[in-house]
C-alpha cells in the first residue's frame, strides 16, 4: 500500500475470515491506535468489550440477523458509548450528575465511532479486513444482558476483526460533488449525478456481488428511509440512563 490515503480509498468490508488468529500483541497495538483518536472534551467515552467466549458469539451472532461471521471472525469485539466510568467521579466528587443531556450522548457515541474507525484503519494498515455489526441493535436489551452492560453504557455496534478469506471489490460513493457543497447547502446536480451513480450502483451488484439484488443506491436508501427502523431503540436508551434532556 503507497500511502494511506490509498489504504483509505480501498476499504471495503469483509464478510469472510480465515482461522488465523491476531498475535496478541498486534491486537493491543490496534487498540491503541482506535484510542489515539481524538476525544470529545477528552472524556474517551468509549469502552470495547471484547467477545470471545463462544456461546455469547454464537447468541450475538443470532440476535444480529445470524450474520456468521461475528462467530468465524478471529475477534468480535462490541464498541460502547460509556458515560459511566466518567460520571462516578460525579459522586466521587460529590458533584450532582447531570451526564444524562442529548448532548452528552452525542458526545459519546461520536467518540465511539471516531475510535473504532481508527482502529479500524490501523487493522487494514496490517492486512486485516473488518466488519461493522449494527445488526446488535435488533436486541440491544440482550446485549447488555449477555455483556454485563450498566446504566450509562451502551452498545453502539458490533466489529468483527480477522484476515479476509474473500477479497470483494471497493463500493463506489457518491460523487464528491453530491456529498461536499461550498458555503451553503444546497441540492444543485445532484439529481443528475445520482441518477449516474444509481446506474452504478446496480451494475456493482450485477457484476461484482455475484448476481446480487441489483438495487440502485436511491433505491436501497429509500426503502429503508420508509420502514419503521428499530423503535425500540428510544425506549432502550432511556432504559439505559440515556434520557436525551
Ligand atoms: C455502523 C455500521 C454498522 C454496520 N452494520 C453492518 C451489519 O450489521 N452487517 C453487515 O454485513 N454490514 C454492516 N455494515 C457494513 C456496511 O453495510 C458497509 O460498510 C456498506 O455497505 C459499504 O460497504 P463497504 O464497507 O464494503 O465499503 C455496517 C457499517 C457501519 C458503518
């Protein structure tokens, strides 16, 4: 790989793993390196829990749509916004707690997500392809449940870790020009330039997924944008401490 903007533009994610397994010391080193991301008012509101135990895969597997891969992958590891470790020292302070504003979930879950995706391009650095998992969220209760997550934890999404036993091909964006505008807002060309993109979209589909469905991408993101999409999740949060004040 010549630089790492070349690493960047050549991600894509992997759905199938050899059985090698990570040297631990790599591992730790890749961990490190999602943690160097930079951290909302430094309060590194994340925490990884790291699935190895079989069964809990194997359940996690299952709750998420039975993607196998979380159980073939040589580490499966669940990513959380954790606004807990931070606020015991409200009560270690004695200082009232008020880490529950839709504010400080934001914070946390960009934290997150900056965290991962830096460990994320560390991995693929090394060879190591990955996967995120949002399909946890079909049942976070029961994630929480098999995990041991507290109140103010909670899981954002899953990723799956290994050496790639696949080597699918990159998924084209966007043009730049639909998804950066200058100065202002606005939606000029980006119809056309869609329209464009829709036709690739379904051609990387027909040729390159092996025969798969083919949608375009308007059509992909409309439907989901019409389905209801996980109505648990706002009960769930507050359920976890999360009451978006
Ligand atoms: C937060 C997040 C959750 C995702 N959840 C899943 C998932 O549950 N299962 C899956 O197979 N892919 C999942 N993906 C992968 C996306 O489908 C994938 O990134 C997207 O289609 C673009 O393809 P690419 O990563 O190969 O470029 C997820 C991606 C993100 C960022």
């Amino acid at each position: 790989m010549s630089s790492v903007i070349d690493l960047l533009k050549a991600h894509r994610s992997i759905r199938k793993f050899t059985d090698q397994s990570i040297d631990p010391a790599l591992f730790e080193d890749l961990v490190k390196s999602g943690q160097a991301a930079a951290t909302s008012s430094f309060l590194q509101g994340s925490t990884i829990v790291r699935v190895s135990d079989k069964e809990k895969r194997s359940e996690i597997a299952k709750l998420s749509g039975n993607q196998t891969y979380v159980e073939t992958a040589a580490e499966f590891m669940v990513f959380c916004a954790d606004l807990k470790r931070a606020g015991n020292y409200c009560a270690e302070y004695e200082m009232p707690f008020e880490g529950d504003f839709t504010e400080h979930f934001i914070i946390a879950t960009v934290d997150v997500a900056l965290m991962a995706q830096s460990m994320v391009t560390a991995a693929e650095s090394v060879g190591l392809g990955i996967c995120y998992i949002g399909g946890i969220r079909n049942n976070p209760a029961l994630v929480c449940e098999l995990l041991e997550l507290p109140r103010g934890v909670y899981p954002v999404f899953g990723l799956c870790l290994g050496y790639p036993d696949q080597n699918p091909e990159v998924k084209p964006r966007l043009p730049v020009s639909v998804i950066m505008k200058q100065d202002v807002y606005n939606e000029d060309g980006d119809r056309q330039a869609i329209t464009e993109y829709d036709s690739l979209i379904r051609e990387y589909y027909r040729t390159r997924t092996g025969g798969g469905h083919g949608a375009s991408w308007s059509e992909q993101v409309s439907s989901l944008l019409s389905e209801k999409s996980r109505p648990h999740m706002k009960d769930f949060l507050a359920a976890q401490g999360f009451k978006f004040r």
